[in-house]
C-alpha cells in the first residue's frame, strides 16, 4: 500500500511511496498533526481574544487574560513534568491505563491548590473593582481552569505517545469552536462571563478526553514492564522545573502588568503574547514529534535532529518577517486602533519566537537522552534571565511597549546555554528495552 508522504505541511507537496516510512517522515506526519491541533487552537483563540476585545472592556481582558496565563503557570508548578516523563515510559509499562490515572490524580490535586493559591493572590492585591467584586467566582473558575489544563496535557502526553495525534487536533477545533459559541452568550455577563466561557468548554472536553485514553492504551500489556509512578520521577522532575522556569516570565508578566501599570496595558500586553504565541506552537509540535519518535526507539540520531532544525529555519524565519510586518494591522484587527498602536509589542514577541524554536529542538534531545539537570539549567536560564530582564524595564520604567524585548534577551541566552549543554553531553546509562512481539 502506498504511504502519501508530505501532506502534513501544506506547503509541502505530497508525494506517494510504497516503502517503509523513514523516521523523519514518521516524525514529520506526527508532528504535523500536532500543529494541525495547535494552529487550530491558536487561529481559533485568536478569534476568541479578537471577539473579546470587542464585546468586553478592556479591564475585562486584562482581567481574564491575567488569569488564564496564571492558570496556566499553575499548572506548569502541579503538572510536576509527569505528562513528560508518561510520554518517555507509558509505552514499556505493563499497566498503562493505570500509570497514566495515578498521574492524572497526582497531577490534578497539585494543580487544584496551586490555582487557588495563586488566584488568591492576585486577585486579593489587584486593584481593579471588577476583579473584587467578583473575586470568589473568579477563584472557583481558576482552580476548575488549573485542574482542566492539567488532565488535558496528561492525556495529551498519552494521546502523543500512541501515535493518534490527529485526536489532538480533533479536540483542538471542538474546544475552539465552543468557548466561541459561549462567549456570545455571555456576552453582557463582564469579567465572570469572559472567564467562564474560556473555562467551562475545556472542562467538559476534558472529561471526553479520558475516554479517548482509554481506547487508545489497553488495560494491560503482557509485554510490559512494571512501573510504578516515582520511577518517572527523575526525569519528570526535571521537565516539571525546566517548564516553570521556562514559562514563568509569560504566565507572569501579564499578572505584573496588572498589579504593576493597570489593567488596559497589561490587556495590550497580553494580547501581543497570544497572536505571538501562533508561531511557537511550530516548534513545540515538531518537538513534541520528535520527543516521542525518540522515546519509542530510546534514540534520536543527530541527523534526525539536524534535518527538523533546517525544517524550522525555512518555515518560521519568513513567517516572523511576514508577523513583524503586519503587527501593527494584526493587532488593530483584534482590538481596533487602540491596540493596533501598540504594534511595537508583537513584533518584539516575535522576533522573541526564532531562539524559543532552538530551544523546543534541545529540550526534545535532552528529555530523550534523559538528562534532567540540562533540562533544568536550560529552562532557568530562560526563565529566570527573561524575568530579570522584565523587572528591570519595569523599574526603570520603560514603555510597555518595549517590555517584550526581555523575551529576547533570555530567549538569546538560553539558546547559548543549550548548545552548550548539547556539546558537553554525558554517556547516559542504557535502558531496559521492552521486547516486541
């Protein structure tokens, strides 16, 4: 039977051969569903914001944007990198339905009190009246956001690793398409509306999710190895700190800008990050692809590697030139001309988007060559330096506008310390490989 081999990238075209499939087009088709499900999320949340922008304040978004980024830094903190480490071992275990519940339970419970924790918090010094009024509704639907987010990436790990990512991307489309719809019917509700439409949809498809698991992982496998959930520690360890610090700076920055310069800017701010956000979802598919082909053969030849690093060149430098180009009409075209003055910002975020593609291509290496420690000092030094970088443009008062070059600056840095870490690679020791039958 012939294999169509291409059709995953539209810009490719698709050709049809009759042999095996090799482990770049094996990569590449995964990985092209995996960006079909992100861009479909990211087009469809992008008309989501730009429908916001329109039929809610400006101190509504800033609002609900604010906590949707810190759900989602709660999650990062909960999560504890398990989804990670069930992607590297769900495939060998014995048990797999079991192995990924412990998880979701482990998972979720973390998850829950972070949210509430951090809500709380935010929302308790900010001084928009909004976010007072309406603060103990707005704390339920964090932790319901929080515990969602973190059930759906654990059963996107699952979902990855058994090769069904066009699940994925099915899922992507339904939840876009409904927090849309709902965001209509809320339309005069303010911030709790706002909120609520984002949130609400993600949890029922979560729960349509786990059914999904389930057909794809049987109960048991007689090939199996037993496996319980600390052995996953070491590496999920590392991805868990490697993801806080990497996504620090973003989950936070709009909840500084809030609590720091007001609810309009942190608004724009948010916004810029989110149509931003559209071309990172490129490498991270092709990362994710990558992680998990490798995992399946507890390698990941360098020519592999190489040849999904010139892929991401061709495809994301003219896309950021074509973004830095057009920020300022994409931004009006969200929220009119009050955000499309502030154009300076996305295309910053942008520019910001081209080392964070080096970066998802290392941190693919690193979680298949189970190094957690270079997983850790790489995410930190991207967290913590852009983080730096955002606190001293506050302090010295820099334009908002000007407040995304830190994504730069940390993005350049990390980049460094990866290919660093990547040169200096250690012997790890060899796995107990699961035999095929």
């Amino acid at each position: 039977m012939g294999v169509i081999e291409g059709w995953e990238f539209p810009w490719m075209k698709p050709t049809v051969s009759t042999g095996p499939m090799s482990e770049s087009e094996l990569v590449r088709e995964q990985g092209g569903w995996v960006f079909a499900g992100s861009i479909s999320n990211s087009i469809l949340g992008f008309a989501f914001w730009a429908l916001a922008a329109h039929l809610f304040t400006s101190s509504a978004v800033g609002i609900a944007g604010s906590l949707v980024n810190l759900a989602s830094l709660a999650t990062s903190i909960g999560i504890l990198g398990l989804d990670n480490g069930l992607v590297r071992f769900i495939a060998r275990v014995d048990r797999p339905r079991a192995l990924m519940w412990r998880v979701l339970v482990v998972g979720g419970t973390l998850s829950s009190i972070v949210g509430v924790a951090l809500s709380a918090a935010v929302l308790g010094v900010s001084r928009e009246p909004e976010a007072k009024e309406a603060f103990a509704v707005l704390v339920v639907l964090s932790v319901a956001l929080t515990t969602s987010q973190t059930c759906f990436q654990i059963t996107d790990g699952s979902i990855l690793a058994a090769r069904k990512s066009e699940y994925l991307a099915y899922r992507a489309v339904a939840y876009g398409l409904a927090k849309i719809v709902l965001l209509f019917a809320v339309a005069a509700a303010g911030v709790v509306g706002l909120f609520g439409s984002y949130t609400l949809p993600l949890l029922a498809i979560t729960v349509v999710s786990l059914f999904l698991v389930w057909r794809v992982w049987p109960a048991r496998k007689e090939n199996g190895i037993p496996t319980r959930i600390r052995e996953l520690s070491s590496l999920s360890i590392g991805n868990w700190i490697h993801g806080f610090t990497y996504s620090l700076p973003s989950r936070l920055g709009p909840s500084i800008m809030l609590i720091f310069v007001g609810a309009s800017p942190a608004a724009y701010f948010f916004i810029a990050l989110q149509l931003a956000e559209v071309l990172n979802y490129i490498p991270e598919s092709v990362s994710k692809s990558l992680f998990a082909h490798g995992s399946l053969r507890d390698h990941l030849p360098a020519s592999l590697a190489s040849s999904m690093r010139r892929l991401l060149a061709v495809i994301m430098v003219p896309m950021v030139a074509l973004g830095v180009l057009v920020a300022s009409m994409g931004m009006t075209i969200v929220g009119g001309t009050s955000y499309g003055a502030h154009g300076l910002a996305l295309q910053l975020f942008l520019l910001a988007t081209l080392p964070k593609a080096g970066i998802q291509l290392y941190k693919a290496q690193f979680n298949v060559d189970r190094r957690p420690l270079a997983l850790i000092v790489m995410g930190s030094s991207l967290g913590l330096s852009t983080l730096a970088f955002l606190v001293v443009g506050l302090v010295r008062h820099v334009d908002p506008d000007w407040l995304p070059l830190a994504w730069i600056l940390g993005g350049i840095l990390a980049l460094g310390v990866g290919w660093w870490l990547s040169r200096r690679r250690l012997p790890s020791q060899p796995e107990t490989r699961v035999s095929e039958g």
